[in-house]
C-alpha cells in the first residue's frame, strides 16, 4: 500500500497505426521510462492489447512500489465511440470495426482505465503542459497535421466529447466542396488539403503539371519526396515548394476561420511536424483568417483593445509540446480526470 | 410584495433592426401580452433604449402584481460582446459601434438584466420549449436562416459564449471559399449561400443568366420576387426555382456536415421562414451531410444501432417554434437561469 501523501504514478498508452509507446508518468518527474514497440496489427487486435497490458504491467512493477497508481490512460486512433471505448471502422486499423478496446484493456489489467481519441490526448497535453498552460486559458482547438489532420476540443477545462465521443473532428470539416477526396470519403476536407500526406501529395501535383521544377530536380536527385524536404526548398526560395506551403497555409486558416466563427475559443493550437514550418504557413494562415472571421477581426492580439473588447486576444500558436503530445496526453488523462474531482470535492 | 409560491413573471425584448417586441411571460400562461413598435434607429441608440423600458415598465405595472418578477432578457442583433453587453459594429445598426445596451437598459430599470444574441435566445427558446424539449436532448445547435444566418449553440444545456461572447456564428463558417461577398467581409459564407437574402440573389442571378424563365416570367407579372413565390414556384416544378432550392440545401448541407464532425451533437435545428420549404430542402441537405460527414454517416437515425453506436442518433430538424422563438426565449432567458441556479443550489 502506497504511503499518506504518495506520488501518484500514472501510465500512458500511445496507440498508433504503426508504434505503441507506454509509459509511466508522475506529474513531479513528467516520464519516468517509456517502452516503444511496433504495432502488430497483422497479428490482429488481441496481439495489440496483450502487448499494451505487458508492458503496463512491466512499468508497474519497476515503478509502482511507494507510489500512488491513478490509472492507465490510452490514446486511441478514430473513430472512436465514448464512453463505451470501442472503435467504428478506423481507417488506419483494419480488421478493428466494432473492437471494444476499452473493455478488452479493463479485462486483462483490473485498473481503472481511461480513453479518448488521439488527438483529443494531445489537446488535453497542449492544455495542461504546453499553450494552454502558458497563455492561462480555459479552452483551446488544437489541430494536429501529420498523415491525418487530428483535432481535440477543451471546452470550459473539459475534453468535449459529443452525443458519441466523435466531437472535435475539425479535421474533416469541408474546405473546398469540390476538392481533392479524402480518406473520410468525403471531398475538400481540412485533412485533404493540408495533412503532410496532402502538402505531398500537391507537390507532386504541381510536378506532374510541370509547375515545380525545383520539386522535381530534388525527387529525381533523391528519389523521393518528403514534407520535409518541400519546407527546406521552401526556405531556399524554391517557388514550387513556396506554392505548396501557401495552399497548405491557406486551407489552414479557413479551417481556423471557421472554428474561430463557431467557437470564439481564446487559443487554436497547430501540432504535428509541419509546425517547424511554422514562419512558411503563417502568413497564409492570418490572411484567411482576417479576411475570412470577424470575430477575429474584433479580438485579434493588440485588436482588441482597440475595438473595445475585453479578452485576452484570439491566440493562433503553433504548439509547444513536440511529437510526445500524444503520449504525454495519454499519461495525464487518469491524473487530469483526478485532479477536477478532487477540486469539486 | 410577491406572496409565497407567487407565480414567476419574466420580460422579454426581442430586438430587431425593424421592430421591437417587448412581452410579459409566466411558464404556466407564456406570453400574457406584448407590444410591438417599429425600432426607431434614425433617432438613435438611447430613443430605442427609452421605448424598450417604457414597454417593460407598462408591462410590469399591468402584469407585476401578485407575480414574482424575475428579470427582463433582452434578444439583440450582434456582434454583441459578453457578458459586457456591448455592440460592435453592427451591420443592421448603424451609429451604436461601441454602445453598452446592458448597462443603459439596467440604468433605467434597476432590475435584473440578461442579454444574449437574437440567435442564441431563438436557440434557447427551441431548446425549452421547442425540439430540445420534444427530442430530450442536452445540447443542440440552431441556424436561423433569415436576412442573415444566425446561428446558437447549446453545449450541456447552456449557452456557448465562447471567449468574448461571439461564439456560435456558424453563419459565417465558409461554404465556398471563392463564393459570393458576405456582409461580415468574407467571400462564401454559410449566410451569403443560404440566407433567404442569398436565396433571392441566386435565382436574380439564374434569372440574368437567361436560366430561369419561370421566374424571369413571374418577376416580370408581380415586379418583385420574394423567398415565398421562389417556393411556390418549386413547388410547382419550376426548374430554375427547383435549382435554387438545390443550392441552398446544399450549402446547408456542407455547413451542418461540418457542424456535425466538429462537435458531434444529438441536434440540429434549422429555423426561420425558409422552413416553410424543408420538403425541397431535405433531399439537399441530408444528400450532403451523408457523404461529407463520417460521424453522420456512423449515427444517422437508424444507421447507429446498425453500426453499434450507442445513441439516439444524429438529428437534423426544422424548428418546431415559429417566428416567436427570438421573442419567447428572450422572455425565458431570467426563468432558464434561475432554473438552473436553483437546480445546483
């Protein structure tokens, strides 16, 4: 039995299409070790789950001793239906339909065990250690691009969830009615335009219609073409890669238009690796986003005052927490639920 | 002085850029009566603030005694900052940028004051007294589809402000990025696509175009072309009217799919004149929110019990409360407040 006044010791399952990352977390210490092993979804669900449990397990027993266990918080991909925890055809999980991870998990660990949607556990790390910290809001819109464009709502302190736990997917919110098609099924999506596989994707559009001789030099020379290697011809003046990172940018900032429009949140936060191309997306961001939501127009940074609104500003800020969001997230979520029970006690 | 257990009496001004409506409301009888007088905006902000009062002062002195009066709210045009109660430039207001309404009405009254956004009392007075009611639900969001497209939220059965009040402005989320010039600025909002304003731009612009010969016909017989004869004539089988109805139905569409992915609620409500037209609308509506949005397509009325969702499914509905809901949930706006002060005490 842990001691009166013990840490608390938390642990954070990271659930991706391609690694699972766990780990144990006490908020004085942050990580305290972590264990990364490929997802083996060819080995289907249960493998995936037993691997999840073994490794808790294994963090327990290194780390437990002394210390107060909270519980076991998971980041899962989507869709992800809450508060039952079971997944509705996830596009990156085939053979997961219908898969109950919440109660499979329970089954083998007998701890208390908390789930969302991935993004929604790098919102909840962005609001508890990151932006939101920082900027001392109450709610915030975080939008991470990488393959996807995930999105997690706080709202008034609290993940929003829904009528279904499928809330905050701001990810497949229409841009462009006739755009490009997304994996969704639906055209023109946030996703489609400006995830890292949609930046890609564009480039070898331009390339395809000669537009992007650059573009095309750098994927012969190499091979291939990253996301990255578009933001470094970008930051050489390279006009095809400018022309990607300005459509990206510019998707962007309707999305956040609109969110702006709907939600009037103080802070939106941007994560995922396309972030360290925070100075290339920017501009096109803030162009749409003044042309495109008078809400933000009245409460820009510096706006405000002089529109006579009292706030803080609408704040649009790339994210602080780098690729451990997620797993961060997953960490705090059994001590985050904790700590606003213990407050309302 | 109120005896015990007296019945509760409210006031409710429904402020309009044309007319003003001010009525006296107890839960049991509603509205007990109301005045109606143009708002007279040429003689300027504090002549409308004098009318207002007068009528609630009138109001009271009919209706006050033996009640328990519980406050005036106060529905008003926007953009409007909370909870400070001032108007920022407000397009159907000219000469009130910066004018405090709360504070010049509670100078007069001395009593208490609660102001909100014309579309967020209608989506309160839908909520209580309308669909909320009927469907049991906790959260919803309504557009009013009128001049403009105003829209309100209800997050956990109240209002969502957002930071500085402006939440909830999903009339301004972009349909198309390159649509037509809306009033707030921005090119292909949901208001400049699927207002009953917009409805008539489009068939005057299919009527130009030589693509409308119906209506170009009708227009030319009456000299004017309202929203309503635009319905008749779809009704009718008018191919022009028909494609008019197509577009706005689809815009609505695209803007309630993003509604839906964002946050995932039990409720949509579409409100407003245009209603009287949901059977050509629907078929619009519902063809774009099932193939742009993955959490409808997961829990449509009777698509989520054969998915596996537990829910009651995702609703989309035409307001059941009529032209009155900016008026009656201004008069219910001190009785919902109370209601929930009392329940939490």
């Amino acid at each position: 039995m842990a001691p009166e006044n013990a840490q608390l010791l938390s642990v954070g399952i990271d659930f991706g299409g391609t690694n699972l990352r766990i780990a144990a977390y006490t908020p004085e210490t942050e990580i305290l070790s972590s264990i990364a092993t490929p997802t083996r979804l060819k080995a289907g669900p249960m493998a995936v789950v037993d691997d999840m449990c073994n490794a808790v397990k294994q963090l327990l027993e290194m780390h437990g001793e002394g210390r107060e266990f909270v519980g076991v918080g998971v980041g899962s991909p989507g869709p992800l239906e809450l508060p039952a925890g079971r997944l509705h055809a996830p596009p990156n999980l085939p053979g997961w339909d219908g898969f109950n991870l919440l109660e499979e998990v329970t089954k083998q660990l007998h701890v208390p065990i908390l789930i969302e949607g991935d993004a929604n556990v790098a919102a909840l790390a962005e609001f508890v250690l990151g932006t939101g910290r920082s900027k001392g809001v109450d709610s915030l819109c975080m939008l991470t691009l990488g393959t996807g464009v995930g999105s997690g709502l706080i709202l008034d302190g609290k993940l929003w969830h829904g009528a279904t736990g499928m809330g905050g997917e701001a990810g497949h919110i229409t841009i462009d009615p006739d755009g490009p098609l997304c994996g969704c099924g639906n055209h023109g999506c946030l996703e489609a335009l400006a995830s890292a596989t949609a930046l890609t994707n564009y480039a070898e559009k331009l390339i395809a219609d000669g537009k992007a001789d650059g573009l095309q030099r750098l994927e012969s020379e190499q091979g291939s073409l990253s996301a990255f290697d578009i933001a470094q011809a970008a930051q050489q003046g390279d006009e095809g890669a400018l022309a990607v990172y300005a459509k990206t940018g510019r998707a962007l900032g309707i999305g956040i238009a609109n969110l702006i429009n709907i939600l009037n949140l103080p802070l939106y936060v941007i994560g995922g690796g396309v972030v360290n191309s925070w100075d290339l997306l920017a501009p096109h961001i803030f162009a749409e986003i003044e042309s495109r939501s008078y809400v933000y127009a009245l409460t820009a940074p510096g706006r405000a005052a002089a529109s006579g609104v009292s706030c803080g500003g609408t704040l649009v800020l790339p994210a602080e927490l780098g690729s451990d969001a997620g797993l961060l997230g997953a960490c705090i979520l059994p001590l985050h639920g904790l700590k606003s029970r213990r407050a309302s006690a």
